[in-house]
C-alpha cells in the first residue's frame, strides 16, 4: 500500500517582494507535520486587478486538489485586500490583522501607499552596497587595506563558515564584516596573520566539529590531507587553542544556519544593523 | 519653538533570530508617519527565565517614557508567549494569532517545539553555501569555468548592481547565479563577452539610470571618465542596445532595493528557490 500525503496549496501573496509573507509562512506552517505544502509565492500584487487574477489561480488550485488553500498575505492596500476576502480559502491576513490595534495605539491613521518601505531604500541600498563591497575586498584574508573601517573581523580555520557568514552580515545588516583565514603557517609561527593582532578589538572566531568540517571540505577536495577527519581535527585544536590565548571569543556554527550564526556573532559582539 | 518627535520603543522578540519578526514589524510600523521608534530586537528568548528578563526590559522601557511599548513576537512555546501575556504593552503575537485558526483549518495539533525551522536546515545549508561558493567564483566575469552549472546569469555594465543582486539570490533562494559585466570592448565587438553565447538561455541582464550610474560610480573613481555622466549614458545605451539585439530580457534596478530587483528577476525569469 502506498501512503499518500495529504498535500494543501499555500499562496504568499505580497504588493512587494513576498519574502516577509513566505518567511512567517514558512514558520507557522513548521508547525505542522505530516502534510505536504505546496508553495506559491506571488510578489507584486499591487493593483485590483492583479488581485484577481491570483484569487483564479486560488480558485484553480482549491478545485482541483478539494481543499480550501491557506493564503498569507502581507498588502497594504485595504481595497486589494478585499478582493481576497471574497475568497474561500483561509486567509492570515498580517496587515489586515495587526494595522487596526496598531493604529489604536499610536493614535494615528495608517498610511495606504504601496512600496511605503522604499522611502528609505535609496540611503539603505548605499549602506549596503557598501558593506558588501568591502566584505568581498576583504574575504579570506586577500586584503589588509582599509582595515581599520571593518566593523568586525571573522576569523577561524579554512571552511567553517566565515564566507556565508561575512556576506549575510553586510547584506542583510551592512555591517562591514571582514574575514580572515588561521592557516597551519600561523599555528606554527604561534601568532595571528597579517596585521590583525592591531585590531582584536574587532575579532571573532568562528568554529565547527572536525566532522562537519571534514564533510565541507571533501565537497572541494576529496580524498585531500586537507579534508582528512584527522587534519580538521588537529587544526581545529590548534585555531581554538590560539583564539582562547589571544582572548578571541568564538562560536560553534555546526548546528546554526547562516541567519543563526550571524545573528549570535551580533548578539555576543554587540553590534547593531547600520 | 523645537518639535520633538513622539517616540515609541519596540521590540521584536523571538526564539530564533528575529529576523522575520523585525522584517514584519518595520513593515507594519512604515504605515505610521510623524513618530520615533526605538527598536530593539531580542533574539533566541527560548526559556521562561529569558522572556521574564525581557519583561523587565520592557517594564523599564515603559516607566522610563511613559508609553506602552510595542512587542511583534515570533515564539512557539505557547508558555513562553504567555510570560508576555502579562505585560502592560501592545502585543502582535504572530503565531498565537495565527496557529489555533491554521490548526482548526488543517485538523492537526500544532508542535511547539522551539527550532523546528532547523529541522531541514542542513541540506539548506549546504544547498545555499554551494550556491553562495558558485557566486562567488563566477562573480564579474572571472571564470568561465562550469559555468553550465549555472541556473542564470546576470550580465550588464560594470557598477549597474549584478553583484549584489547574484548574491542575495545564492544566499536567500539557492540559486546559482554568475554575472558578467558589459565592457566597452564588447561593444566594440559587437559581440558577447566570453563565451556567453553558448549560454543564451541563461542570460538576463540589468540596467541603471545614466544618473544614478554615475553617482554609484563616482564612490569608487570620482572625476574619472568612468563615472562621468557622460560616458555612464553612452555606455549604457550600447549595452542596452546590446540586449535588444540578442534578445535578452532586462530590468531597470534604479528604483527598486537589492531584493526587489532580485525577485523581479526570478519572477520574469521563470525561477524558484531551491
């Protein structure tokens, strides 16, 4: 016997890019287990009739699989987002919801004008830009210019997150995070590379275990010294053992995604977004 | 006379990173005009002692401006939430409000395990750092070298936002994304860079105004030729020319944020997350 699971459509409807309405989404759908979720997300939804052409591809989906869909939709507009109340499926209307007690409290009339969160966006986009320009300069240790603007220097050993990690940082915070790679050079000189021991107010260590290190590193060169479990075992050691001499706090990344990781560097370094 | 802006404190409080609650809760506060708030984001409160000593943070926030604080909160433990429940602020609870009418919808019991996200987060992990790793090596024209591999290819002036825009899709969607700028040799060419012609189907290329070109430009080379509003019109009327001619689709990222641009892209490229 073939089990099948049950499957709902899941619509995430936005006037902007949606990526906020998928996000909430995605966790409140975490939730559930046992049933499979097929995702839809529909960004740019920011005219009546656009409105309408969604509520059909709702509509196509509700006949054709016989369950109601679950939509989750972050629109300004109160006019488009009537179009979807006419609609039988389940509706997680986040402004809807919460605009109402909001605006109770301040007080205040809320504003309806689509694309309100580009007003900022132009001095924002500079910010960012910026920082991630400067994490790119300065990934991997290729470049000790302009050192001195970094908020923030990762350091740990070849492959244990401090790419994925520097990037999200300047992206999503512009925060302008430089890294820099503890080689086996270094262990054997007993001293941190390059210039950083001028700047170890700014350092941070990141680690992982020698066995999800190995796993990484065989990704780029298997059956290498390199990857060997024993090499990322030794490594590690020596990186850890000179970050605690040098009184460099650092984190283990194996467990945490890239937002996890970034977000406890923050925490424990006392940065904020720029 | 000094006006003084009303100010609010809010916070964005969590068991995870926050992010999706602070992403939800600038949007929902960007319709409110004319007033300060002071955000604080309080990430990983996955314990009852956590969110009490968040309490008392917000406790102090009130008694020191006389003002009900504002909370959006992301938690999944119904009996961390209720430590909230207490307190003397506006609570947009996301998930309380939000579960019980998803669980009467599904027929299921929610989980209230704190870190479910996590539970796929490793093959994402991997899925995403590939990507990130593919982006990076294929940045600016750098490599020609698997670039088969590639589920797209931006190309376009140098300056006009490629790299920022290939980034956040690696790192939010997964998607391996290489870019390639249009030189004036190309022009003079009147031909493709490299061997983008095999790649065809993968090309979407990215335009700018002549001015805000310019003004990005003149940051990394003022008073240079490059960044002259001059030579920022010419080139880009070839490039665009350019695109016409072998029929690639292109996008003005002007007006638009780094993850606006990235998903207009997605959108009229026909891709999804991986």
């Amino acid at each position: 016997m073939v089990m099948i699971m049950p499957k709902r459509n899941v619509f995430f409807i936005s006037d902007s890019t949606g990526i906020t309405a998928e996000a909430l989404g995605l966790s409140l759908l975490a939730h559930f287990d046992g049933i499979e979720f097929e995702q839809h997300r529909v960004p740019f939804v920011d005219n009546v009739d656009k409105a309408r052409e969604v509520v059909t591809r709702i509509d196509m989906a509700r006949e054709k699989d016989g369950h109601r869909p679950i939509l989750v939709m972050t629109l300004v507009s109160s006019d488009i987002r009537a179009v979807f109340s006419e609609c039988d499926a389940l509706n997680l209307d986040l402004f809807g919801t919460f605009i109402n007690p909001l605006s109770a409290e301040l007080g205040l009339i809320p504003a309806q004008e689509i694309g309100m969160a580009r007003r900022v966006a132009s001095n924002e986009f500079r910010v960012r830009l910026n920082a991630i320009n400067f994490t790119l300069k300065h990934d991997d240790g290729v470049s000790d210019e302009d050192l001195e603007e970094a908020d923030l220097i990762l350091v740990g050993v070849s492959r244990c997150g401090k790419t994925p990690t520097s990037l999200y940082l300047a992206m999503q915070f512009g925060i302008k995070c430089a890294n820099y790679p503890l080689l086996p050079e270094d262990f054997e000189r007993r001293q941190l590379p390059g210039t950083l021991a001028q700047h170890r107010s700014k350092l941070f260590g990141l680690t992982v275990t020698a066995e999800r290190l190995s796993s990484i590193r065989k990704e780029r060169r298997p059956d290498s010294v390199y990857s060997s479990l024993h090499n990322c075992r030794h490594e590690l050691v020596l990186a850890e053992d000179m970050m605690r001499r040098e009184n460099i706090r650092y984190l283990d990344t194996s467990s945490r995604s890239i937002e996890e990781t970034a977000t406890t560097v923050m925490q424990q370094f006392g940065i904020e977004r720029h």
